[in-house]
C-alpha cells in the first residue's frame, strides 16, 4: 500500500505534468503516468496556477521528490542527466569523507587525558660550598 502522503504527492504531480507542454508530456512513459493515476489521491483538489512560480506554488516535498526523479529519468537530455551523475558521486565521495571523519572522530577519547608535569626546585650550592668542593677536586680529596 501506498504512503499517504505519497498518494496526495501522486495527485499534485499529475496536475503539474499536465501543464507540461506536450512534446515534454510525452518522453514520460505511459504505464508510468498510470502507476501516478492509480496510486494517486482522488479527493486531493490541488491546482496549478500557471500565474504563479513553481517556488511560489504550495507544493509538498513528496511531490518535488517525485518531479524531480521524473525530470532526471524522463526530461532531462543527456548532458543534464551526466552533470547530475557526476554531481551525485562528487556527493556521494563527500558523504564517504564525512562519515570516515565521524568514524576517528568516535575512536577518539571524549575527554584528553592531560599529561602533569611537575617544577623541580634544583638547589645550586653555595658559593663557599662550591669553591670547598672545587678546592677538593683539585687535590683530590
């Protein structure tokens, strides 16, 4: 069965396809146009209005899924459907990166052990016990 929110997507992409000048209506394959037909929403009443920018129009983001696969299988010519292949991997070698960085991210402690050092005090002898101690050296005492 079919989401919900899918089925009302279906309904607004048919309305929005059929806008769609012909020669552009037709690249779409039939059956799929009936898979949109049978799945869709019958008592959604969403309307188009030419007047108004696609950004403008109250569309779900279902339905902006469901047109967007529609133009990258069906629309777009072959240069497009290239630019968006090599898109997608230049994504897909992104989302690789970032989840390799999150991966030593999580080997990593989350608290630094932190290293003491300790100041030792050295006590220089004094100069009368210094030159006692050289005076020694000297004769070998």
């Amino acid at each position: 069965m079919i989401n919900n929110e899918y089925s009302k997507a279906y309904s607004e992409v048919l309305e929005i396809i059929s806008v769609l000048p012909k020669s552009e209506y037709n690249k779409i394959p039939v059956k799929y146009i009936e898979y949109l037909e049978e799945n869709a929403d019958k008592s959604e009443n969403f309307k188009y209005n030419i007047g108004l920018s696609f950004d403008k129009q109250n569309i779900s983001n279902e339905a902006k899924d469901v047109l967007s696969v529609i133009y990258r299988l069906f629309l777009a010519d072959n240069q497009t459907k290239k630019y968006l292949s090599d898109v997608d991997k230049g994504l897909m070698v992104d989302i690789k990166k970032c989840d390799d960085g999150a991966l030593k991210k999580a080997d990593e402690p989350k608290y630094r052990q932190l290293t003491k050092t300790a100041i030792m005090v050295v006590k220089k002898p004094s100069l009368l016990k210094r030159f006692v101690n050289k005076l020694k050296k000297w004769f070998h005492f």
